[in-house]
C-alpha cells in the first residue's frame, strides 16, 4: 500500500474532461508508473472512475511483467449519466477507452449487463480477460437486522439526488452549452430525483389519506438547493427529514431503523438495458428491508425481481409509485414471522457476499498472471 499526500497537475495526460481532477492527480500517477517499475509486482489493479488513470497503462512499457487489470466500477462511454462537453469530446474518451481495453491484461466490468454492452461496442474478443463484479455486500453488517414495529412507515434512500434536473438550464450560456453537450443516448434523469416519490405520496393523500399520513421520507446525502426545493414543492416537507451526508458504518445503523427503502434510478428509452445497478442495491437487499425499486430494465432490476419484498416500479410514474408503496404497507402490516426477508433473500445474494466477490477477484488475477508467464516462457 503506498500513500501519496502529494498533489499538483498531470501534465503528460492528454486526457479531455476531468480538468479539476487533472490539476491534481499527477504526483499519483507518476508515483504508480515509478512503483511497477521499481517493484515489478504480478498485478496492477487500477480502479475507475476517475477516467483519466485510462492513461497510466500506456505509460507502462508493454515489455512490463506486471499484469493490468482496469477496474470499471462505472463503465465510462457504456454509461448514460455522464455529459461530455461535445460530441468531439465524446469521440476522443470513446477512443482512449478502446485503447485502454486493448493495452489491459484483465478488465472487470461492473455489471453482467456492462459486460455484455462493452463486448457489444468494443469487440467479443475481450471476452477471455473479462469479468463482472459487482460491489457486493457484508454479511455482518445485517446478520441481526430486523424491521422496527411502527405505524410509522419510514421510506430511507441513502446517496445523491439528481434535482437539478428537474429545471432547465439558466441564462444563455448556460443553454448553449447544455446543446453542445453529448452522451450516450437520452435519459430521464427526474428518476434520480423524490419528485416522482412525492408526486405518488399526493396521489395517496387524495385515496387513501390515513396511509399517506404514517409515510415520512428520510433522505441521507448531499443537500443542495434543487433537493431543498424540490422537497418543499412535494407537499410532504413535514413528514421529510434531510440527513445529509453520513459516513458508511453509520448508514448501515440507519438503514436498521427504516421500514423500507428507495431504489432509484433514471429511465431510459424502451429497449434499451441500463448497465449500471445502483451501488447501493445489494446493501439494501441484504438488510432484509422492502424496497421500493424504481429501476429501467438491466442487471439491477434483474437482481432485484428475483429478490422477495421487492415492489418494482417505473421510475417516472407516480401512480406506479404510488402501488408500490401501498404493496409495502401491506406487507409491514403483517406478523414479524412473515417478514423474515433477510433469510428468504439469502440464495439470490450468497454470490454478492464481499469474500465471494474477493475470491473470484483473486482466482481471476491468478489466472492472468499465469496466462502472462505462459506466454512470456513460449517466447522465451
């Protein structure tokens, strides 16, 4: 393990984006290049984002013994959510990523589905240095986790809302701008937002008032002014509590005191698979909680269908939400013996535990190594 406290600008990188990054990360990139030569180990794992360590493995001379594993824990060109500054920009990181592909010994994608996509995109010659982690989950973090009795019913999402999306960008530079930008194909961004939440929540004040009065929202992470102000115009700001960020071991602890749980995400056009499954997700199903899974088809809404106490919705449609919720309250009103999701969800996550995911990390590394000193002994 080597620590760099230093920081300052990247001036070898040409990479286009990521400039604050840049100004800082280039004493750590050096210090990586220095190290594989210095100690030769079997393999460099080098985890993304940010995007601009695409670079490092070209600055490694291909006669090198270590072996290069990227680790796509966000599948960069594959994903939907990130804006590029114009479509030339675009082009370029789409070019550096090929690039990244080819020069790596080993490449771990996120996601089945992100997988699937880069092989789709980039060639299925990838496929026998390629694999899919996903983060995972511990065990102890849950082993004991059981759903308070309340008549209260507390509905927990746990990371960043995406409000600024529910308003259109201000002043003239700004919305010329936003039209040079590029992505991968379009995306209702308002799923990462409580509108859509808050919306369904009025359609049950309206039909069934004495169940939108026992919901309370309780949101973990950052606050901005789009989520202040997007939960003072849903109508329910006195039954909504913003926690702000909170450090992992204590998200756990809160976790253990909601009735049930939101799963968000974007949505995308018909036909088209997310790559990315929320981080998130297997947290939220090893707690044994309900979870309100508003999710485009992909991997994650794969996972999370199989799992019991798991109400799927669209990600955009309030009276979708709306069902989801109610299908929720039925199930919280039962006996506690009906409820016992964290052992009946047990056979859909024993692959997502963190020393399965370790494990098949490590025999994969194993295998490439092997496969490198294969190889160099033949030419030999």
């Amino acid at each position: 393990m080597v620590r760099v406290d230093d920081d300052g600008p990247f001036h070898e990188s040409g990479f286009p984006g990521e400039r604050d990054i840049k100004a800082h990360i280039g004493p750590l990139c050096r210090r990586v290049v220095h190290e594989v030569a210095a100690t030769n180990p079997d393999v460099l794992l080098l985890t993304m984002s940010p995007f601009i360590l695409s670079e490092i493995p070209k600055m490694i001379p291909r006669h090198s013994e270590t072996s290069i594993v990227v680790d796509l824990r966000d599948p960069w060109i594959l994903d939907y959510w990130p804006i590029q500054s114009s479509r030339a920009v675009r082009r370029r990181q789409r070019a550096l990523m090929r690039d990244m592909l080819e020069r790596a010994d080993g490449i771990v994608m996120n996601t089945p589905e992100a997988a699937t996509q880069c092989m789709e995109v980039f060639g299925t010659h990838l496929r026998p240095k390629m694999i899919a982690l996903e983060n995972g989950f511990e065990p102890r973090h849950f082993s004991n986790s059981v759903i308070p009795r309340s008549s209260s019913i507390r509905i927990m999402h746990g990371g960043t809302f995406h409000c600024e999306s529910l308003h259109s960008p201000r002043g003239v530079r700004a919305r010329v701008a936003a039209m040079r930008h590029a992505s991968r194909g379009s995306i209702d961004r308002t799923g990462r937002t409580p509108h859509h939440l808050f919306e369904a929540a009025r359609l049950l004040r309206d039909e069934k008032p004495d169940l939108a009065s026992r919901l309370h929202f309780d949101f973990f992470g950052h606050i901005d002014s789009g989520l202040e102000t997007c939960v003072r115009d849903g109508g329910f700001d006195s039954q909504t509590t913003l926690h702000g960020y909170v450090e992992h071991d204590r998200m756990t602890h809160h976790i253990e005191r909601a009735s049930a749980l939101f799963l968000p995400g974007g949505k995308l056009a018909d036909g088209v698979r997310d790559p990315i499954t929320p981080g998130k997700t297997y947290e939220y199903l090893a707690s044994g909680r309900p979870i309100l899974a508003a999710l485009h088809p992909g991997s994650g809404l794969d996972l999370v269908s199989s799992c019991p106490g798991v109400y799927v919705c669209d990600p955009c449609s309030p009276r979708s939400l709306a069902a989801g919720i109610e299908s929720v309250a039925t199930l919280l009103d039962r006996s506690p013996e009906d409820m016992s999701l964290v052992e009946q969800r047990q056979p859909m996550l024993a692959p997502f535990t963190r020393s399965s995911i370790a494990g098949r990390l490590s025999e994969f590394m194993k295998m490439l190594t092997e496969t490198k000193r294969s190889s160099r002994s033949t030419r030999e």
